[in-house]
C-alpha cells in the first residue's frame, strides 16, 4: 500500500506501474494529493480518496483503470484545462 499523508504525490510522463495492481494507493488526509500528469501506460491500481484527498490531472491523457473506493461525498477528481 502507498498511503498519501499530505502534500502532492506526482506521476508524471514514462510512469509504468506502482507495484501490485492488487495495492491499495491511499489518498485519505486532507490536502493530500495525487497528482497525474501524461502517464505513458494505463495505472492499474486500488485507488481509495477518503477525508477530503484529491486526485487531478495536470495535463495530457492519463488513466486509472483499477477499482475506485471512496465514500460518498468523499471523492474529489479533477482534470485541469489548458490555458487559453
């Protein structure tokens, strides 16, 4: 399990995988972020927002295949647009 206590956690451009697809990635503290930005491969990865944690796309295609398990009202996604 990768667990996100606080500030920004940053996948950028060739990322390949983090480890187990079957691991859990934890973003479960305020303001604690998972930042994604142009990764090459698909992630395959359990990822679980509680208390307000955040996943964005910063910029390029990036996806998330694996589960997504978050409470209601928990979950915070966002995919940033390009300056005009």
């Amino acid at each position: 399990m990768l667990d996100i206590q606080q500030g920004t956690f940053s996948l950028q451009n060739n990322t390949g995988q983090l480890g187990d697809p079957a691991g859990r990635l934890l973003c479960a503290a305020t303001r604690a972020c998972i930042s994604l930005t142009s990764i090459c491969s698909r992630l395959n990865k359990v990822v679980n927002i509680l208390n307000s944690g955040i996943v964005t796309n910063e910029s390029g295609s990036s996806m998330i295949i694996g589960r997504s398990a978050s409470p209601a009202g928990q979950r915070s996604m966002s995919q940033e647009l390009p300056s005009s």
